[in-house]
C-alpha cells in the first residue's frame, strides 16, 4: 500500500508500468496536485479507485493501458480539465455517475469516449 510513504506534493511524474501490480491504492497521490503523468499500463490491475486523482488538477497523461481492468469508474477524471490522453483498454467498461452526463465540455479524452459510459 502506497499509503505508508510520506506525501508526495512536488510528485509530477509516477511511472509504475510493467511492475506486474494486480492492486494499487492511489489515495497516496491524493495531495499530489501537481501530478501530471500516471502511467500505470502493463500491470494486472483488476480494480482501481481514480477518486483519489480528483485533486491532481494538474493531471494531463492517465495511461491505463494493458491491465486487466473489467470496469472502471472514471467520474473523477472530468473534474480533470488538463487531461490530454486517457488509455484503457476497449474490454473495459467505463461507468460514471449519472450527474456528470449535463457537463458541457469534460475533458477532451473523455469526450470521445462518451459513447462508452454506461451512466449510474
């Protein structure tokens, strides 16, 4: 669990891609503001919490890739206006909370994936 490290504010880059993870709590990374880069691609992650992400204002690559993701609530990511790519696999189904579908204008990676939400 990441949660025994001390606070990471100045983090702007965390690459733990190719690590074999099949879990990995992010409420770490929840005061990490300036976090630009997560790449968390080519694990095994079966679940993963974004909520902690809310506050990664900063946030512009989430990349997602190449795990083993069934679903994936991705309502944290369009408080995210930064983010320019967002990668998960097609397999996943990406879910949302049903409040979040009036918003004008999410974030651009989110935009073309609206299709793909299934609304709750």
């Amino acid at each position: 669990s990441m949660s025994r490290f001390p606070p990471f504010n100045a983090l702007r880059w965390f690459y733990v891609h190719h690590n074999q993870l099949e879990g990995l709590d992010l409420s770490a990374l929840s005061s990490c503001a300036s976090l630009e880069y997560l790449v968390l691609s080519n694990n095994r992650l079966r679940q993963l919490d974004l909520t902690p992400l809310i506050k990664c204002s900063e946030m512009r690559y989430l990349l997602l890739n190449d795990n083993e993701l069934k679903m994936l609530d991705v309502s944290p990511l369009f408080h995210l206006y930064r983010l320019e790519a967002f990668s998960v696999d097609d397999e996943t189904q990406l879910v949302a909370e049903s409040r979040l579908r009036c918003i004008q204008d999410p974030p651009l990676p989110l935009a073309s994936r609206l299709a793909r939400i299934e609304w709750q």
